[in-house]
C-alpha cells in the first residue's frame, strides 16, 4: 500500500528539513573528540576505537570463515559417493 502525501506536504516537509539544518545549533563533540591529540584522554579512547574495530574485524572473519566451511562440506557431501544404492544380502 502506498502512501501518498500532497504536494504542498511534500513541499512544507522539504522547506523545514531545510530550516532546521540551515538553523541548526552547533553541536559540540566531546573533549576527548575535540581535545587534545596528545592527551592521555584523546589516546586512550583512540585505542578503545581501534580494539572495538580489531573486535569487530575478528568477528567478521569468523562468521565468514564459517560460511566457507559450511560451503566446502556442502561441495565435498555433493561430490561423495552415495552407497545407500547398493543393497546386500
């Protein structure tokens, strides 16, 4: 189901986004942000950056390394012989 908005809507919505940027308070990031790079503050949460994406990185290997074993023993179950053919007496 679509929703449809008027013209003049659709025009009113576009001029506030406008105004509200245009107008817009700046914001302020924190000290550890903004502050000084040779802080011990600036450093450390440069570090907790840099472990959290060293995490993220691990996490994101693994889960691709376990989709590419799941893959290689689809591929090896597709290329073994199936003996349930075969049956004795």
């Amino acid at each position: 189901m679509k929703i449809k908005l008027p013209h003049n809507q659709i025009l009113m919505s576009a001029l506030l986004l406008t105004l509200l940027v245009l107008f817009a308070l700046d914001v302020s990031a924190c000290t550890a942000c903004v502050g000084d790079a040779d802080d011990s503050q600036s450093k450390g949460v440069n570090a907790a950056i840099f472990v959290m994406l060293g995490g993220l990185g691990f996490l994101a290997m693994a889960v691709g390394a376990l989709f590419f074993s799941f893959l290689r023993r689809i591929k090896n179950m597709d290329a073994a012989p199936s003996n349930t053919a075969e049956a004795s007496p």
